[in-house]
C-alpha cells in the first residue's frame, strides 16, 4: 500500500555522496535525449520525492483510498532549479504527520526511473537505488448511483418496504 521498490536491489550504502556535501556527487540524470529515447515510463518520468514513513500500511485504509496514496506521499519539485537542490526541496516539503501514514521517517529522491536515493530527515543519504519506487494504490468503490445506495441502506437498516 505505501511505497516500495519494485524488485529493485540494493546497489550500495550511501555514505558520502550527499549532494550537498562538498565533496561527493551523485552521478548525474541521464541527457533529456537519452531520456526520450527510452520506452515507457521513461517519457512520463518526472524527479520527485516520496515521504517514507513510519508506517507502509495506512490507517485508517480507506482514508488513504479516498485521498490518494500518490497525494499524500509525493512530493514534485521545481525542476528548474539544479538537480542538487532536490533533497532541499523534499525536506522543506515534509509535514510532521502524514495522513494515515503517519510519522515521516525519510525520503526517497526519484532522479530518473533507474536512480534513487534515500535520505533520513537531516538530508544524509542512506542508500542509493538503482530503480524509482513507487507508490502502491488502493481503491474505494462506491454503488454506481444515489438511488443503489439508498435502495442498499435501506435494506441494511429496515427503512425501506421492498416489494
């Protein structure tokens, strides 16, 4: 239900190559042009950040069914400004509570479909990935119309005579 890599492997602990650290860099995104020439997803991705939490199974469900995972866990940046301040970004973004989640704990920068990195709350990488998470999806289905509804209420609670 919360956000997950997806088959993905550890590549390697993150130690010294926080972006804002002097030092140490992250390799850089793939050119735009690589970027389009890749199939799928790859054309839709957009770098942005998910809230990693205390919790992965939201509570109350329903709530986060109705709001939406992606809604309550992604964070979309300024992409005009360098890649470097995306871990910035992220964090100055990050409530102290999420909504049926619950306590943020991290955060997780998708530079590109095959390029992640986790941060804790202080921006200092714990683990670089080599695949974007993603967020899992709940649903809620509600009876087609008003009328449905209020035919199965009254059905449930005896207020309607049904013949």
């Amino acid at each position: 239900m919360g956000c997950g890599r997806s088959g993905t492997k550890r590549v390697r602990r993150a130690s010294n190559l926080a972006p804002n650290r002097g030092s140490g860099t992250l390799p850089k995104s793939p050119s735009k042009r690589k970027v389009r020439g890749a199939a799928g997803s790859s054309l839709e991705f957009r770098p942005h950040a998910i809230i990693a939490t205390d919790r992965s199974v939201p509570s109350p469900i329903f709530v986060a069914a109705l709001i939406g995972v992606q809604k309550i866990l992604r964070i979309d940046f300024d992409t005009s400004l360098p890649e470097d301040t995306y871990v910035h970004q992220a964090l100055a973004q990050i409530p102290e509570q999420t909504i049926a989640f619950g306590r943020p704990i991290g955060v997780t920068v998708n530079y590109s479909p095959n390029r992640a990195v986790r941060y804790n709350l202080k921006g200092d990488p714990i683990e670089i990935l080599n695949e974007a998470i993603r967020c899992g999806k709940a649903s809620f289905t509600v009876p087609p119309s008003k009328k449905d509804m209020s035919v199965q209420f009254g059905k449930a609670f005896g207020l309607r005579k049904i013949s």
